[in-house]
C-alpha cells in the first residue's frame, strides 16, 4: 500500500490539536457576542436606551460569523441599531429586540445541538 497519500499519525494529531484551538477561538467570540447579548437585554430591560444604542453598535459591528444563527444574532443587532438611530425613545426597537431575542434563541439551540453531536 503506498503510504504517501495517507498523513502520518503524528501529521493527523497536529491536524486535531490545531482544530481544537480554532474551535476554542470561535466559541471565545461567540460568548463574548452573547455576553454583549446579556448586557443589552438587560439595558433594554431597565429602558436605557442609550446603552442599548451602544452595545447594539459594538454587535453590528462585528464582521459577519459563518454560522447561518449567529449571522441572525449581528443582522438582528444592526436592526436594533437602526431602529434606535431613527426613533431615540425606544418605541420602535422593542420589536427588534424581539426579533434579535429569538435570533440569539436559536443561536444558542444550535450550540447546544453541535455540543451534543
């Protein structure tokens, strides 16, 4: 059997141990996605809009994740963002804040779902 295309098992630890960290990285980005999450919810709670302007902005701005429910997470965020832009008093974002809620819903479904596979 000719071994040359096949890697080494030492070239397939070096394969894992390096999947392994980037699965640390993006888990590390996404618990401080939902950490910012927790922090505007509990502004939006509290109806200051003001930080949940804020905290909305820092989580729009995040470059777009590859996973399809985190995207809905930033998309949602950049609606809430938006609807604060336009009307300061909060009326207009509560929906949004709906929709980001469940965004971040899902989000955390499927995380679970990966975990348990």
């Amino acid at each position: 059997m000719d071994a040359t295309d096949y890697p080494s098992l030492a070239r397939l630890a070096f394969f894992n141990a390096q999947l392994a960290l980037h699965n640390r990285q993006v888990e590390s980005v996404v618990d401080a996605q939902l950490d910012e999450v927790e922090r505007l919810f509990r502004a939006a709670a509290q109806r200051d809009w003001d930080a949940v302007l804020r905290l909305s902005e820092q989580l729009a701005g995040q470059p777009a994740p590859k996973d399809r429910a985190d995207k809905a997470v930033v998309r949602s965020a950049r609606k809430v963002f938006a609807a604060l832009k336009r009307d300061p008093s909060g009326v207009k974002a509560t929906v949004k804040l709906g929709e980001l809620l469940m965004a971040c819903r899902e989000s955390q479904r499927r995380r679970g779902a990966d975990h348990n596979s």
